[in-house]
C-alpha cells in the first residue's frame, strides 16, 4: 500500500465517482447541449470597451476607445473585439445581467453558482453540479478546469469532493506542458507500475479476509479509477494539445487565451461534460484604454475561432459556450482613466448548446447605469444554462444535515435565448 502510494496517485476527487458508483447509478439525461465551455474573465469585464459600447454618451460615459459594426445589423462592439464582430450573427449576448454584489468575492460566487453567498451554506458550481447528475462518460472527467480551479467557488460546495474539478495543473500554452497525473513518475515503468498493481490487489484480499467494509471496496474503487485514467489511451490523446496541427494552434493563437480554449474544444470533442477556463484579469480601476488594449486581442482571436472551429466540426449545435464575468464597470470613467466595480449591469455572452444565435438580449440605459429593459437575474441566467443541459434548476439536493436545496432557487428560463 505504501508503495502505490509513492506512486504520487493524487488523482483529484472525482475518481470517487466510481467508488461511490455501487450506490448510485445516473439517470439517463438528455440536454440540447451535451457538453458546456465556460470561459471566465475575472476581474469584471467593462460592458461599455467590450459588447455593449456607449457611442452616443457623452465622452466621460463613452469613455476612450470605439465601436464597430456587428455581422448583427444595428449591433456594434468595441472596436477591440473585431473578430468577434465578424462572427456576432453565432452567438447571443446578453446585455442586462444585474445582481448585487460588488466585491470580487460575492460576485465570482453568483457567476460560479447561481447564488448569492451564505455564511450557512457552500453551494456548488455549476460543473460539480453537471459532475453529479450527469457524472462520467468515456472514462474521462465530467469536469475540467483549465489550467486550475480558478477560484474557491468552482469546486463542489456541499455536495462531495468527488464532484469537484479534475485542474491540469499547468497551462497549455506552456512549452513544457503536461497533464498532472496522466503520466507515471519518472523511473516507474509500465511493467513496474502493473507489478505494483498486483501487490495492491495482494493486500486488498487480504483485508477483506478479515473485514468487511464500504470504505476497503470505495479505496479499491478510486484505485481502480486512478489506474484507468493513467492508462488510459482515450485520456491521453484528449489532453494532448500537442497533436493539434500546428496550423490549427496557430489560428486559435500560441497564447494563454488561445492554447486553453483550443484544449476545451479537445476536451469537450472527447467526452468531457464541462469545462472551465479562466483568462486575464480585468480588474481595471486605471487605464483602462491601455489595458482593455492590452487583454482583449487574443481573447478576441481565440473565443471567434473556437466558435467556428466548432460550427465546422458540427459541434457547436451541442456545445454550450458560455463566456461570462463577475460584474460590470462603473458608468463614468474615473479619475485615473478607468472603471470601477458597478454589478447593476453587465453583458455576457453566449452560443451554441440550444441558444439562439445572432441575438442581443435585453438593454442597459443610456449610460449603462442599469437594466433598461429585460432585466436578467443571475438565478434565470443559471436556471436557462441547467435546462440547455437537460438539468432540473428546482430539483432538491441534499446538503449535510438532510436539509434539501433546491440546485437554483427562484430562477426562470429565459425563452427568448432559447433556439
């Protein structure tokens, strides 16, 4: 046992699916989307220097950078989201997401969970959400985050750590990446790995010569599930970005922006149910010509490339892609050239997975101050994602202590983004 534990097996706790499996067994579920891509931009994202631009405000509104026009007639952007522009007639944006939290913790907690945080409770993200209801296919994670668990309120909340994400552990733009526990440590052959194996079982009987218990058949379970994915070919070939042509890297860009959505498409091609990514940081208090200047490019290039790579493999029909943040910007441009926190109103984006394409939903006032009209709340946002996927938002789980929680409380389908 010690000897497979040198083995470094430190394998996230989704492998405890399996080992839990004998006491549950998934309902078989059919969503439009079948598998979600969550890209995240923490910090806040300003509505105003990305897709809801102010080019009639005045200049301490507007603020300092353009817009352009939209493949949607009538809809502009900021002029630095110019391939994105090209392909607006793919994707709905939302323009009037509203809630209430400005500090960066409470609003990444809505945008993760579909709840306003609670000093009673740790609600899960919507990937361990998709992890335990819909769980394994293809032997690979239900849930990925690229290249870690960006933050404390991605991960399972009440529900078991077997739900919460499988972290790459390293970024795939990275010229030495590799995909933490996928490979054996170094001076451990294949044939060493399977004598250690066999030593395992070895103990293992002897064990259950002598008892008889949950936790002896759960450990042999996640064992079980730790050596699968380690050997694995399926697993390995859907991490390896580096079979990608280098023709295809290259569209997506040879960046943190490009190289992660292109491992999402990959993941989501081979089988994995939800994967989120995190880039930059858009906290952008001074400066924010400079810095919108400075982040968006390659954002702009790698999402308006992952819609199209999509679309021509004919997955974008079943792959949600949601690119979302954690609250807006302030209307007026501050004292050092920026915006500061605003959650009143916010834009988001989304495409494929059953949602309308070349829509714009809802509207903020003329100063992008608040919802001028179809005000969307985070529980409807979180309520329309859950039913894209086939997931019940009302259903009740159970939180320690036997107390039922509904998976989003309150929260409506928006039937106007629905395709």
């Amino acid at each position: 046992m010690g000897l497979v534990g040198g083995l470094g097996l430190t394998l996230p706790e989704f492998l405890k699916l399996e080992a839990q499996g004998a006491q549950k067994s998934y309902e078989s579920k059919e969503g439009v989307a079948k598998a979600v891509i969550h890209i995240f931009l923490p910090g806040g994202m300003s509505a105003q220097e990305s897709f809801d631009p102010k080019p009639y405000a005045p200049i301490e509104y507007r603020g300092p950078l353009g817009s352009i026009g939209t493949a949607i007639e009538g809809i502009r952007f900021s002029e630095k989201f110019a391939e994105t522009a090209k392909i607006a007639d793919r994707i709905a944006v939302i323009r009037s997401l509203s809630h209430g939290e400005a500090a960066h913790e409470r609003g990444v907690h809505n945008m993760f969970t579909g709840y306003r945080p609670s000093p009673a409770v740790s609600y899960p993200s919507f990937g361990s959400i998709v992890s335990h209801e819909l769980g394994v296919r293809k032997s690979l994670p239900p849930y990925v985050c690229i290249p870690g668990q960006p933050n404390a309120f991605a991960g399972s909340g009440y529900l078991s750590s077997a739900y919460g994400p499988f972290s790459l552990g390293s970024d795939p733009a990275a010229g030495d990446f590799s995909v933490r526990d996928l490979s054996l440590p170094e001076g451990v052959t294949p044939e060493r790995f399977d004598r250690r194996k066999k030593m395992l079982n070895v103990v293992d009987d002897h064990f259950r010569t002598l008892e008889s218990a949950d936790s002896l058949d759960a450990m042999d379970s996640f064992y079980q599930r730790a050596y699968s994915l380690i050997s694995s070919e399926e697993a390995r070939v859907a991490f390896d970005i580096g079979a990608e042509p280098n023709e295809m890297r290259d569209a997506y860009g040879r960046n943190e922006a490009g190289q992660r959505m292109l491992m999402a498409r990959r993941l989501v091609e081979s089988g994995v149910r939800f994967v989120s990514l995190s880039y930059g940081g858009w906290d952008h208090h001074g400066d924010i010509r400079g810095a919108i200047s400075g982040a968006v490019p390659n954002l702009d290039k790698a999402y308006a490339q992952l819609i199209i790579d999509l679309e021509q493999r004919g997955m974008l029909a079943s792959t949600l892609v949601m690119l979302t943040t954690e609250f807006g910007r302030t209307p007026k441009i501050n004292k050092d050239g920026g915006r500061d926190h605003w959650p009143r109103v916010f834009s988001v984006v989304l495409a494929g997975g059953g949602i309308r394409s070349g829509i714009v939903h809802g509207a903020s006032d003329s100063t992008g101050s608040g919802p001028d009209r179809d005000a969307v709340s985070v529980e409807d946002f979180a309520t329309t994602i859950y039913d894209r996927i086939g997931i019940v938002a009302d259903k009740e789980l159970m939180a320690p202590g036997d107390r039922p929680i509904e998976i989003v409380k309150g929260g409506q389908v928006i039937n106007e983004l629905l395709a």
